[in-house]
C-alpha cells in the first residue's frame, strides 16, 4: 500500500515552503514554494523507513511550524 501524508495549506499565509526532515537530520522531501492555489499537499512516505519526522513549514513572513510525523 501507500502511505499518503495530507498537509493542509493557509492559503493567507502562502507561499510556504515545507521540507520533511528525518530523526538524523537529512531532509528526505522538500518543496520550496507551494503557493496559495494549493489548499492541500499529499506527500508519498511510501519509500521512506519507519521512524520519527519531522515536517518544516515556513510561510511567506518567515514564521515556521513543525510538526511531528511517525511512520509505522
């Protein structure tokens, strides 16, 4: 199967740019713009090890906000 994470997109606060970052620090996925025409982002973890992410989220005013992912 696949296994999808659904990212909400605040379409004021676009563009953003979102990198997905694993416990050891590497970025495994990113995107630096992902603008206002976009309300929801769907990122493949398919390929990726179980374990413990964390997803970056800056908008336009340079304000970020992480989250964390795991992935079983």
């Amino acid at each position: 199967g696949t296994s999808m994470l659904r990212v909400d997109i605040d379409r004021e606060r676009a563009p953003w740019g979102i990198r997905m970052v694993a416990a050891s620090g590497r970025t495994v996925w990113s995107r630096t713009r992902v603008d206002g025409n976009e309300i929801r982002l769907e990122i493949d973890m398919s390929r990726m090890n179980t374990g413990v992410y964390h997803v970056e989220m800056t908008d336009s005013k340079g304000n970020r906000t992480v989250s964390k992912v795991l992935k079983q």
